[in-house]
C-alpha cells in the first residue's frame, strides 16, 4: 500500500487515492503493532496529502497521535518527537496559525539541542 500511496502522491490529481493507501498502511500498522507501535513514515506521508488536501485540522491530529504514542514509547526528548514537533510547525504554518508554528519548531530545536 505505500507504494501505491508514493505512486499516487506523484499526481496532485490523485491525492484522494494516495490518502487510500497511506490510511490503509497506517491501519495495518495499528491492526499489527498497536497503538504502541507508531509508523512514523506512514503517519507522515498521510499527514502529508491531508495537508495537500485541504484537511489542515485532520493532518495535525494525525501527528499529535503519532507524537502521544512515540513520548509514551520513547520519552520526551527522543529525536523523533523532534520531526513530530517539526511537521507539526509546518501544519500549523500551512492553516495560517504561524504562534503555534513557532511553538512547534521551537520544542523541535529544544529537543535536538538536549540530543547534542
């Protein structure tokens, strides 16, 4: 199904088929692994054609519920909460609310900066 959603993403006329099989990969790695065991590239990608899509609102709740599972699994402070945080300023910044993008980016950089 990824590939399929990568195939489809190519063309901005089939973003509604590249939204099918990301949903359907991101279900498959919930069915398999649970809510504890987050796909972030899958999450990605299918926050990705939301957000190319138009559904800003339903792009963000798909990374906060990434960024929940990945702190319950990892911590605070592990590197990839810094790509949630990271893709969640570019949501917040895509739908026009550049406080809440600024405050995303910044939790980014403060987690990168503990990692070094």
């Amino acid at each position: 199904y990824n590939r399929l959603g990568l195939h489809y993403y190519q063309d901005k006329d089939t973003l509604h088929k590249a939204f099918k099989y990301f949903s359907k990969c991101t279900y498959l790695g919930l069915v398999m692994g649970g809510e504890s065991f987050p796909d972030d590239n899958f999450s990605f990608a299918l926050s990705r054609v939301l957000l190319d899509l138009g559904k800003g609102s339903e792009a963000i709740d798909v990374i906060y519920n990434l960024l929940r599972n990945n702190k319950a699994i990892y911590g605070e402070n592990h590197p990839i909460n810094s790509d949630c945080y990271n893709s969640l300023a570019n949501a917040h910044m895509e739908i026009g609310d550049s406080t809440r993008s600024f405050e995303m980016l910044e939790k980014s950089i403060n987690i990168l900066l503990v990692q070094n």
